[in-house]
C-alpha cells in the first residue's frame, strides 16, 4: 500500500477533486442531475489528510501502484 508523503497515512485509494459547475432538476420528484467540469480545477488527494498527491489520473494511478 502507498503512503501519503505528507501526513503517512496508508492509502488504498485517492480522492478526485474537480471544480465544475453542477446543476439539478427538480420537479414534483428529484430527476436528475449534471456535471460539467470547467478544466481549471483536477487532482487526487489522501483521504486521511486531504494533501495533494498528483495533479494528474497517470501520476495518481502510479503512485498507488508503486508501493
């Protein structure tokens, strides 16, 4: 399992945080809802600590995998 370089957490997974803009449909009943990410915003963070890990999907897959 991989380390998080900050706080040593063990990590078996990261947290994807992407900045976008999300919208809902409401009726009489919740339908449905949309994310539209806006590309200023992308990267994986420890779960525990919340410190990012990798700015891209391959850094953050290579990580995990190199422990």
């Amino acid at each position: 399992m991989a380390k998080c370089p900050k706080c040593g957490s063990v990590i078996g997974s990261l947290v994807h945080v992407e900045s976008g803009i999300m919208t809902s449909s409401y009726g009489e009943v919740y339908e449905q809802d949309e994310f539209q990410p806006d590309g200023n915003t992308s990267y994986y963070e420890c779960p525990e600590c919340g410190g990012v890990i990798a700015d891209k999907e391959e850094k953050a897959k290579k990580k995990l995998e190199a422990a």
